[in-house]
C-alpha cells in the first residue's frame, strides 16, 4: 500500500520528517501528563504517531502514521501504515488511543475522532487550541502568515471536546526549556529560530516560502543583536512556563473502567 492510498496527506511529513528525531525530542513534562492519562492501559494506538514520542513504556503500542518516513524513524515493530479516517481494526481492540499533535493533520477530523472512539475504550488527545491568547510574539510580530495556517489546520478544543465527548481537558503551559521542538517550544529561546534545521521540524514553518520566512527571520536576528526584541519582551524572560493554549483531552473509560 502506498502511503497515499493509506489515507491521510502524508506528503509534509514525508518531506519534512527527515531528521525529525534530532528537534522533536519528546519533553518529559508533557510525557508524565499523558502517562498519567492512559495510566492502566494495557494495549494502546497511537495514531499519527510519527516516531513514537510519548508512547508508555508499560503497555503494547500499535504504531500508526501514513507516512513511511515517519514510521521509518520508529522504533517500534508494531507499526501500520494507515490513516486515522480508517483505522484497520475491530471495535474496541485497545484499551486506550493517543494522539499526540496530529489531528490538525487529518484531513477529516470528525471521521477519524470517531474512528478512535470506534477502536479504543479511552481516548488521549493532545492538540493546541486557534481561539487562545495571547498567540506567540513570533506570529503577532514576525511572522502573521502562521496565524492564518494554522487558523486553517487547527480546529477549536471545544469542538474536539464535544466531538470525542471529552470528560477532562487539561492545559499544559509549555515549559521555558520544553525540549520537543514544535513551533511555540522556543518561546523564550528566540535565537533559535535563527536556525534553519529547528524551523524544519515545524510544520507551519516548513510549509511558508523563504520568500515569506527569510525576511522576517532577518527581522528578528536584527532585533536580537540590537537588543530590541529582549526590551520588548523582557516580561517573558522572567517567566518558567507560559500557556499558549495546548491541552490534553481524555475522553472514555477512566483507567477503573468508568464512562
Ligand atoms: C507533528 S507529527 C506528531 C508525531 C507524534 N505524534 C509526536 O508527538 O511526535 C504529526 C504526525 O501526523 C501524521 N499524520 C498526517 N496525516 C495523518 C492522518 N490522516 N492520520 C494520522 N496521522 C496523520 C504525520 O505523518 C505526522 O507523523
């Protein structure tokens, strides 16, 4: 099966999960609070699950991604090439589902909450929320051609709450050293978005021309070097964590069995 008849538009990340690995190592924060949400889960599906990050340790995962290239860079044997629109299992195969920074990715977001619903007795879903504020400095003052993308690609928490009939939602405010490279990650570490290999591993970025990203990047090497960025932003710098509007969604069975 190729990976587009698989389902899903693997194409970004078949092009932009090379190297994945080394930017988007999973932070062990966000980590303890989805172990927490599928604790006593013996079997798991992690759909969209790229190279594995935040898989526990103490359960059997099934990988699910559909993109080669991601399922590539995982570690695990138990992996299908496949989208979340059509999951190749039985009602109720596992005792929980995860998903974990994909969902934005489907192209239809209803059928495969459903199709995660059908497959597994819990739900864990960790996705980011387009109606938070405040949004990062990057977009408001760099780089507003993020905003209408994402606005696009990502669908509001409460409607993926109402969707998987979600009994918690937890915010995660993501801490000043989160070591997973995903787009809001750097937010008090701007000079690293200077670099190229770190902006790759974002979605959102890698899917703007340079024409759009270079001259803003320009803008904001200037701004450090001159000291105008750490003036503006000299609240942030004192911060540890900041919400940006991600959160965790647990829907289902709690780990003692309840609806
Ligand atoms: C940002 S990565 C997240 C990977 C992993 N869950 C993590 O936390 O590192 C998004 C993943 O969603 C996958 N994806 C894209 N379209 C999908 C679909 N229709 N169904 C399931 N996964 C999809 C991509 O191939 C990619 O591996």
């Amino acid at each position: 099966m190729t990976a587009s008849a698989a389902g899903g538009s693997p194409a970004t990340y078949d092009v932009i999960g090379v190297g994945y690995r080394r930017v988007r190592q999973p932070d062990p924060r966000l980590a303890a609070m989805i172990h927490e949400a599928l604790a006593g889960a013996r079997t798991v599906v992690n759909v969209g699950a790229g190279a594995g990050s935040y898989e526990p340790a103490d359960a059997e995962v099934i990988a699910v991604d559909p993109s080669q290239v991601m399922l590539d860079q995982h570690p695990g044997h138990r992996k299908t090439l496949a989208g979340a629109e059509e999951l190749p299992f039985g009602d109720d195969s596992f005792e929980a589902a995860m998903a974990v920074l994909t969902v934005h990715h489907w192209p239809d977001l209803h059928r495969g909450l459903s199709e995660l619903r059908r497959v597994s007795r819990r739900q864990v879903v960790f996705t980011w929320d387009p109606q938070h504020l405040p949004e990062l400095w990057l977009i408001e003052e760099y780089l507003p051609e993020i905003r209408q993308l994402d606005h696009a690609r990502f669908t509001s928490v409460s409607e993926v709450a109402e969707a998987l009939d979600a009994h918690t939602v937890l915010p995660f405010p993501i801490p000043h050293d989160f070591t997973d490279g995903f787009q809001v990650a750097h937010w008090r570490r701007p000079e690293l978005y200077l670099d190229p290999v770190i902006r790759q591993a974002s979605s959102s970025f890698a899917a703007l021309p340079p024409s759009v990203v270079e001259p803003a990047i320009a803008r904001l090497r200037a701004d450090l070097a001159s000291g105008v960025w750490q003036r503006r932003h000299a609240d942030l710098l004192g911060r540890d964590s900041m919400d940006y509007g991600y959160r965790l969604l647990v829907a289902g069975e709690t780990d003692r069995g309840h609806r």
